[in-house]
C-alpha cells in the first residue's frame, strides 16, 4: 500500500532518525508492502523533510535487507522470502537459549506471572486472527528472559535480529501461527520454568523455534 496521508510531519532537527524509525515502522508491520516503490521525493513530501535524511534511511535500510535498488531504476521496499526464516531462527534459537540460562536463576514470581499473561494474551490474539496483537504478545513473551539476562550486547543483537523476524511473521502469520502448536510449546517453557528446570526449559524453548521454522517453511514464497 502507499505512504499513509495520515504520516505525521517530522521536526527537521530530528528528521534523520525519525524518517528511518517511520520507515521501518511501516515496512515491518506492512503498512509498505513487499516490492512497493519507494521514491524519495515521495516520502519527503508527505513526512515533511528534505530527500536528503529519506535517501539516508534507505540506504540504511538496505544496508538491514529491508530495501532494495536498482541502480538508476528503482527503489523497493524488499521481497518477503520465507527461506529468509531459515537462516535467521536457528540464530536467534542459539541466542535466546543463552539469555534463557542466563536469565533463569533470576527470574521471579512475577516474572512467570508475566510469561503466563503473555501466554493468554497470545491465545486470545491466535483465536481473534489478530496478527498484530499475536506478533506482539509473542514478543513479549520470549522478551521476558531476555530482559533480565544481564547481558546488554545480548539483548542488542536479538533486538535487531527480533526486528527481522516480526516483519517475516507478520507478513506470513496464517503458515506460522498453528495456535495449538504455539502455545503447547510456550506452555513447555514456563512448565519447565515453574520447575527450577532450566534444561528443560532450554529445550523447549528449541522445540518452539524449530517447530516455527518448519510451520512456516512449507509456505509459498517468491
């Protein structure tokens, strides 16, 4: 779809940041759909700034896969490619079992207490076919061992990683969120949690990333 009339205008002291925030923004939640043009002049104009902080943003975002060019054609937001997904999940299954083992000897009451709100907020969200609200609340579940595992260059890289993947589940929500599957994975991880078992817990943890992948792989791509 096009740049929303709606965009907010920008203050030109913050222009660079903000137009690369707008951007992204938009190209991961789908408001900017997969291989729409994006052109410069365009996106000023509506945001408000000059082409020069838009034209720093694209660059950027192509420096993260998230755009692509032609040089001296075009400029396009990226293909969704699934197989993107292979590459990326058995990373950030590495990195969040670290954060996990790391996270767990600390993790509180409160802080199962979270994962088991998460949880029911993500069964809502599959049962609603909301993929924005299941997006999130899976988010925010994985989030709450990688928020206290103490490690900030951890949680930077998963940060930037996470970015990537909402973008590819969002974009193939219906192939990757089977609900029952999902959430009797979750449901392993805080069983495990609730246990003192963080073995266990890592192990579910790779049996929820592994069992994403394949639900999402068999879907078409281009």
């Amino acid at each position: 779809m096009p740049i929303p009339p709606t965009a907010p205008k920008r203050v030109r002291t913050l222009a660079r940041e903000d137009v690369y925030s707008q951007l992204s923004g938009w190209i991961i939640d789908g408001t900017l759909a997969p291989e729409e043009p994006l052109r410069d002049q365009d996106i000023a104009l509506q945001l408000g700034v000059s082409r020069t902080p838009v034209r720093e943003a694209l660059r950027r975002l192509e420096d993260e896969g998230l755009v692509e060019t032609a040089l001296n054609r075009w400029t396009r937001v990226a293909p969704l490619r699934a197989e993107q997904a292979a590459e990326l999940y058995p990373v950030v299954d590495t990195l969040e079992a670290l954060a996990l083992r790391l996270a767990s000897p600390s993790l509180t009451a409160r802080d199962l207490a979270r994962l088991q709100q998460h949880q029911q907020d993500l069964g809502l969200a599959l049962h609603q076919r909301d993929p924005q609200a299941a997006v999130e609340a899976d988010t925010a579940f994985h989030a709450v061992w990688t928020d206290q595992c103490g490690n900030q260059e951890l949680q930077h890289t998963l940060r930037g990683l996470k970015r990537k993947l909402r973008r590819i589940e969002l974009g193939y929500f219906n192939a990757a969120a089977s609900g029952a599957a999902s959430l009797d994975e979750h449901a392993a991880v805080i069983h495990a949690l609730l246990a003192g078992a963080t073995d266990d817990a890592v192990q579910a943890l790779h049996a929820n990333w592994q069992g994403s992948l394949e639900r999402l792989m068999p879907h078409p791509t281009k």
